[in-house]
C-alpha cells in the first residue's frame, strides 16, 4: 500500500517485554525507516511517540480481538497495509499467524518460536544475554554499540508527572517504589517497612490493582508518603520515574520503564534470576537476591504462590539489605534498620 511503512514488528508479549524491544525498533527503523508496532493496548501508549514508530495496531488478544475471528481481522487489517518484511520478537504462534495472514514476503523470527515453521528467516535465539541483546539478534547483532532502551516521552508526559509531584508537595529527589507484580511470589514483603527505614519521600506507583499494596507503604512512610497507583497512566508514571533519585521494584515492568529514563534500580529478584535475561542493565544498578537457595528459581515468571509453601527467597531478604542497596546508588540515608524475616 502506497505510503505505508515496509516494516512491521508484532510484540504483544508483557508490558517489560515491549519496553525491552525498543532497542530493536530503532535499529530496524535506522535500516527502513519508522516501523509499525502491533502490541497490546496497555502496552500501546507506551509506543506512541518513539520515534523508531510511525503507527502502533492494538490488538486486544484477551478481549475484543479474542479468538481466531480477532485473529484473522487484525491479521488481514494488517493485510491490507502490504508490509514488505515482519519482525517477531514474541514467540507465540499466535504473533506467527498475524504475520503469515499479513502476507508480509519477510518473516524473521527467533527458530524456537511456536510458529518457527511459518518464518522465511528463523534465527538461533541466544541462549545468554540480557533481553534487549537478544532481541536484537533478530536485526542481524551480536555486539556492537547497543541503542539504549526508550520510551520517547512527551513534554506532556513529564507536564503530567511534575504537576502530580506539585500538587503533593512532592520534590524530585524522592524514593520511588513498585511493590506490585502480577506474579504473587514476586512481591518482595516489606515495602512499607522500607518505607520506615528511609530518610526520604516515598512515592508508590503501579495499577489500580497494587492501590491496597501501595496504602500500606504510604502509610508506613508517616506523612513521607504518596500513593501514584491508578492514579497516573503509563507515560506520565514513566515520567514520574525521570524524577526520583532511585526506584525499588521487583521483577516487573517498572525495572524496565526505570532503565528506559534512566533511573538508579535496586530490583528484588526472588524465584526468578537476573539471569533470566531481564535484570537491570545500567551499571550501578542493584540486584537484591537470597543465594544459595537450591529451589531458585522455579519458573520462567515466578509462580502465583511458592510451589513449596515458605516463599523463602523473598522473606529471607532483609530490609537492611534493601535499604543499604538504595542508600549505596542515591545517597539516601536509612533512618532505621528493621529486620524482617527472622
């Protein structure tokens, strides 16, 4: 179709997995100009303004586009737009079709995808590496000078975040923390008695669903906290992030939209591994973590609850370890220690 971009990238994998394919958005983009982006809608905001991106397709897997009838409309949307080549990040078979059913001539992806077999290019995924490395072996790199990880806000978007910040009283230089994951045994427990211990503002941010989680760290912080769960949307929370001195996450999509604008991490890492591949990659970043444990880790994601019942490798780290890390890459001090998991 006359005007369109050649290039289309499918990556409806989670929302830390979007953030991570950035990097392979901007090498592609260098190549064939701005790519297309089909992901999912909580993810689609995110994308919106890189630059690497002229248009992101929502496709609603679970809901509106649910099905082999979603399938096949957003697939021949998708069609229509006659796409010279398709990069697939994701690995499902589901990402396969929607590129097979586009007709797009080019399908590169990884030789261990569900779908491998409808690809016209399959690559070896690397077995080692951070995530944002391998994806980029799709593009043909195994080294080399890496783009970094990119969100691309707005002056809007950091407009939203300072007039929250302002509204509360709240200065930059705070703590921010993500308490939150959508995997129960990746929840480290004592966010709000690190909120104790520090010498600082705390902010909490996250969904609508992590409001109850966050209360409680806001309370613990005794007139130092504030609650930004459900209250700011991705972009403007992101924004938020450019502004704290440090951010204390699990393994979650907060690493990455931490990394994307720079922010000092310390992530709590329990039954999952930096390993893994989607640890923090700035250097100075912390990973907090209980070695020696022989059940760790114990799934690719982390399982809804301990698959042996005592979650040892998150009540086992202490909030003196957690907080010396904060105090270790943004200078602020720990008011108190209290020890935990005893």
């Amino acid at each position: 179709m006359s005007g369109r971009p050649p290039t289309l990238v499918v990556q409806t994998a989670f929302l830390g997995d979007v953030v991570l394919t950035t990097p392979l958005l901007s090498v592609l983009a260098g190549r064939f100009g701005p790519v297309d982006v089909v992901t999912t809608p909580a993810a689609a905001t995110l994308l919106e303004s890189h630059p690497a991106v002229a248009e992101v397709i929502g496709y609603d897997k679970r809901g509106a586009d649910a099905g082999l009838s979603g399938l096949w409309r957003v697939g021949r949307r998708l069609r229509r737009r006659g796409y010279a080549r398709a990069y697939l990040p994701h690995r499902s078979l589901r990402s396969a079709m929607l590129a097979l059913i586009a007709r797009a001539p080019e399908r590169t992806g990884f030789a261990d995808a569900a779908g491998a077999v409808t690809y016209t290019c399959r690559v070896p995924r690397p077995r080692t590496g951070h995530e944002t490395n391998r994806l980029l072996a799709l593009a043909g790199m195994s080294g080399g000078d890496v783009p970094a990880v990119s969100l691309g806000l707005t002056d809007q978007d950091r407009a939203a975040a300072d007039a929250w910040l302002r509204a509360r009283g709240v200065a930059p230089g705070f703590v921010a923390m993500a308490p939150g994951s959508i995997w129960g045994t990746k929840r480290w427990p004592y966010y709000a008695e690190l909120a104790a211990a520090l010498d600082a503002p705390v902010v909490v941010i996250g969904g609508k669903d992590d409001a109850v989680l966050a209360d409680r760290v806001v309370a613990a912080a005794a007139g130092r906290g504030w609650s930004a769960a459900g209250e700011l949307g991705l972009r403007a929370s992101a924004a938020l992030l450019e502004r704290a001195a440090a951010l204390v996450t699990n393994d979650s999509a907060p690493l990455h939209l931490a990394t994307a604008v720079g922010t000092p991490v310390v992530a709590v890492f329990g039954p999952t591994v930096p390993d893994f591949g989607f640890g923090p990659r700035r250097p100075g970043d912390v990973v907090v973590q209980q070695a020696g444990l022989a059940c760790r880790p114990c799934s690719s994601h982390g399982p809804r609850v301990c698959p042996l019942g005592h979650h040892r490798c998150m009540v086992e780290i202490t909030v003196e370890r957690v907080a010396a890390a904060v105090t270790g890459i943004s200078g602020v001090e720990a008011r108190r220690a209290i020890r935990t998991g005893d």
